[in-house]
C-alpha cells in the first residue's frame, strides 16, 4: 500500500489501532499526495500554511467537490493530530469547496430488468440484492451469511457508512437464490477446514477476542466468497475473503453494455434507482432515508429532486399545443 517508511509507519499505527482498511487505503493516499504537491518534503517540515494551500488546490484547481476535500482535511488531521502531535488549527482559514453536487443517474424499471437479465450468473445475486435492498456495493460484498433473516425478509447491514448498523428489506423472489448460495458457501467451508493452514474468515476484532471459534462457523463467513483463498495482510493468516468489488463493478458494466443502455451505469446506480422507484411506489420519505441509511435528511431529499424535475410532475407548455 504505502511506498516509504514513513507512510509505512502511518499505516502500521492505522492498523494497530483498528481503523477500517479502506479508511487506511484513503488516508495513506491523501497523506501521499500532500507530501507530493509539496515536493516531497516531510510532514515534519510543514505545518498549517501548507495544508491550507493543498486544501485550496483541491478546491480551486481540481474544482473537487466537498466530500473529496472533506477526505482530504480528515486525512491531514489524522497525521498531524496523531501521528505528529502537532494538531492542527479547527479553524483554518482554507477555501471551501463549492462544487454542487450532481443529480444521480436512475435507470428505469424497465432498464434494471434489462441488465439484470443480462448480469453473469456468477454475480446475478450480489446485482438484484443492489438494487432489491439499495446497498452500497462495500455492504453488499461483506455480507455473512448471518446478517440474513429470512422470517423478517431482511438484511442486517452492519458497521455501513459511517459505522452505522441499519435493517434493510429483502425481496422474497430472492430467498430461494440465497439459500442456494449458502449452500455454496458451505461447501467451500467443509473443504477449507480440511486445510490445516486455513485459519477462518477475518472477524472484527471484539468477536475475535470474545469467540475465537466463530471464525470457523457458516453464519460469520461472507455470503459472496471469493474464490481463492489469500493472506490477511493484518494477521498473515490464510483465510477466504469475500469477492472483490471490482469484479461485481465489471459485471453491472458488462450488464448495462449488453442492455444498450446508454446511461453511465455503475453498482451505485442500482442503489440511486431503489431510492426513486420507492418515492414512485408510494414510499415516504422517511421510510426511505432509514433503509438507504442516511443520517440527514436532506440528503435522501435528491431523489425528490429527480423525481420533481422529471416529467412526471410538470407538465411541459408544450404540450398543450397538441
């Protein structure tokens, strides 16, 4: 991940205190590119200046919006906060981002049947459970086999965007597919325990210290398992991870290829489209923020938007000449 011995300590000390390996991927890489934009000079060597003058070039040069420069700032905090102790200012003088924030891209029901009839085998399961539950696509490949409750026709999302836990609803038509998935899970299980090396799937580390056994039970191994088995790199152990995410990325694209759709279709697109397709259902507003997840309202209100500047609600003037 990281390329010298310093980002290497950063990251050492990120893993030592737990943090989320996507969430040392970011920060390595923000810290990596603000030493860069620098010269290459040592965050030892810098201090708030250069940090405000990084923030801004985010801002007004990259034109990125605030969730990147938002990244960015918690990246920097981190390093001089924790790793330099040399904290920084909370009220640094740096130039916002102010790009808006685009419109997302829905596809209508007659378009998601159309990739999902066009989605690989493999990955059909992990795509319908997209767009079925509106997951993110991290959640949806993290999921063990536990987190399904089929008396409650449910999916429990645990530690989802910004540590939060959620129940999301589970289409009944995808229940027999999930229990064959299962058993698919199963099996690969019953041939790793007959490898001496295998040492169970990655639990959180409060799970591990607490039920160390558990890491050889079916309800704690990914729902969607990978294929192969590899090495955490936290533990050096061999387990089996959960599939990659880039494989179901390839896949929706190849779908909506095969569908001729022409929108920029992506996992997240799915999620965009439950959020809509549930307004258009009937569903309030609230129902929907709580199965997206969303903790501000305002940000489930988008999909308003959508469905306010669609033609649904306004007619044209247009119109009225015919």
């Amino acid at each position: 991940m990281a390329e010298s011995p310093f980002l290497d300590f950063v990251c050492d000390v990120m893993y030592k205190r737990r943090y989320a390996k996507r969430t040392i991927e970011s920060y390595s890489r923000w810290i990596k590119r603000f030493i860069n934009f620098h010269g290459q000079r040592h965050p030892r060597q810098m201090g708030e200046n250069e940090v405000i003058a990084f923030l801004n070039h985010i801002s007004t040069v990259k034109k990125s919006a605030g969730n990147t420069q938002a990244n960015a700032l918690n990246a920097l905090v981190f390093l001089y906060r924790e790793i330099l102790e040399a904290p920084l200012s909370i009220d640094m003088k740096y130039i916002r981002s102010s790009r808006q924030q685009k419109l997302p891209i829905v596809l209508t029901q007659f378009e998601v049947q159309g990739l999902l009839s066009c989605v690989s085998p493999t990955y059909k399961l992990a795509v319908s459970l997209l767009y079925g539950s509106g997951l993110r696509l991290m959640e949806c490949v993290r999921l063990r086999v536990a987190d399904i409750d089929f008396d409650y026709k449910s999916v429990r999302i645990w530690n989802g965007k910004g540590g939060k836990h959620r129940v999301v609803t589970l289409a009944e038509e995808l229940i027999p597919k999930i229990r064959q998935q299962i058993v698919v899970v199963q099996q690969y299980l019953e041939s790793d325990l007959e490898n001496p090396k295998y040492s169970g799937v990655w639990l959180p580390h409060r799970l591990r210290e607490k039920n160390p056994a558990a890491c050889e039970s079916l309800g704690w191994h990914y729902l969607f398992p990978s294929r192969t088995l590899s090495i955490d790199p936290e533990t050096k152990l061999l387990r089996r991870h959960h599939v990659n995410e880039s494989s179901v990325q390839k896949a929706v694209k190849f779908a909506a290829r095969e569908a001729t759709i022409e929108k920029n279709v992506s996992p997240h697109t799915l999620r965009h489209s439950f959020a809509t397709h549930l307004l258009l259902s009937g569903a309030d507003i609230r129902t929907v923020q709580d199965q997206l997840g969303h903790a501000d309202l305002r940000t489930t209100q988008i999909y308003t938007h959508i469905l306010q500047r669609g033609g649904n609600s306004v007619i044209s003037p247009l119109s009225r000449l015919y």
